[in-house]
C-alpha cells in the first residue's frame, strides 16, 4: 500500500516537473508552442487515466451555484482592487509598468473587437488557464506533497509561480501581478471545496472587466 502511494506521489511530482518544463518553455525561452492547449490536454488525459474521474481537478456540480458565483465575484474583485493599489504600488518601485498583451489597444470603441477577444478570455484564459494551471498542475503539486490541507495551500503558491512565469511577457511587473491572481484564483478554488467552476468564473469576469475597460476607454 505504501509502495503504490509512493509511486502515486512520484509519478505526480513527474507530471509537475513537466508542467513547470512545458510553461517555461514556452515562455521564458520559446522551444515549444503555446502550453496552455498543451496543459489542457495533457491535464484531462492524466486526470482520467489515473484519477479514474475529472472530478479531481474540480468538474464536479457545487451545491451551491449562488455560492460559487459570489465567490467568484468577491475573488474577482478582490484581485483587481489588489493589483490596482498593492502590487502596482510596489512593483512600480522598481521595474516598469507591466506590458500589456500584443493587440489589446485595438478593442477600443471596436465592439466586433472587443466582442472576439471576450471569446478568447471566456475559452482559452478562462477555461484553458484554469484547466491547465489550477485543475491539473495544482492538483498534481497538491498529490506530490501527500495531499494534506498544508500541501494544497503550498500548492497554490507553487502554482501561482508558475502562472506569474506564465505571463513572462508582461516583464516583472506583469508576472509578479499575474502570479498575485494566482494566489487568488488558487484560494478561491480552496475554498469552495476545489471546485473549478469558482476559477472559471472569476478569471473570466476579471478579463471581461479588463475588455470592456478597453472598449470603452476608462482609465482604470
């Protein structure tokens, strides 16, 4: 029985190890295509080949679909509020503003625009992120070391890092504000049971706050 646990938790430390490989490698130095479709695929394949369910990486029904949402809501808030008047603050200090994503300036005023990227923020941040990024790598952290309360919350910071190096364009300011929602995104996940549904639904109501500030130009 001991045995089988320990190659359990070995083969999720493996899974972990190439997940941090497959994010850096995309980028930080650019030898491999996009991870998020890459973690996506190779995170519900492992799920339901070794878990037997996709119920572990958070695709299960809440009890609560009021709770979830304000959850969601409160998370959503909370980050934006804490990037705008915590981590900007100090990251201003010493490193550039962050770098916003190639293109964002055209969804101004353009609602067919902004109209395609909440399509992309809906799908592949929403859903590709959060599937990738807390369903399976926080998971497998989480399994790796012994699945106890301590080593979930351990595993939320690890992840957040590894979202943080996600968003290794944005320069330091951007990855140390991306790897902040990623604490967020990993507690609100927590708790509310590691339900992935929280995840999906405060990612995606921070980005289409974050398109809709485009379009119509708020300076926020």
């Amino acid at each position: 029985m001991k045995s089988g646990a320990s190659s359990f938790r070995f083969l999720s430390g493996l899974e972990l190890l190439a997940g941090a490989a497959i994010v850096l490698g995309y980028n930080v130095f650019k030898v491999i295509p996009n991870e998020v479709p890459i973690l996506v695929v190779l995170g519900l394949l492992s799920v339901r080949l070794r878990n037997r369910s996709w119920f572990a990486m958070g695709f299960k029904r809440p009890e609560s679909w009021r709770l979830i949402v304000l959850v969601a809501l409160a998370a959503a808030a909370f980050r934006m509020l804490a990037g705008e008047y915590l981590v900007l603050p100090i990251t201003s200090q010493f490193w550039p503003e962050s770098i916003a994503p190639s293109g964002v300036d055209e969804i101004t005023g353009n609602l067919q625009v902004a109209f395609m990227y909440l399509l992309l923020v809906w799908s592949f941040a929403a859903f590709g992120e959060e599937i990738g990024y807390r369903g399976y790598l926080m998971t497998r952290a989480a399994e790796f070391l012994g699945g106890s309360r301590a080593a979930w919350w351990i595993a939320v910071v690890i992840t957040a890092v590894l979202f943080g190096f996600g968003h290794f364009y944005k320069g330091p300011s951007g990855m140390v504000d991306s790897g902040m929602a990623g604490l967020v995104l990993g507690a609100a996940y927590l708790l509310t049971g590691r339900n992935i549904w929280t995840c999906v639904l405060a990612h995606g109501f921070i980005d289409t706050f974050g398109v809709v500030a485009l379009y119509f130009g708020w300076d926020v």
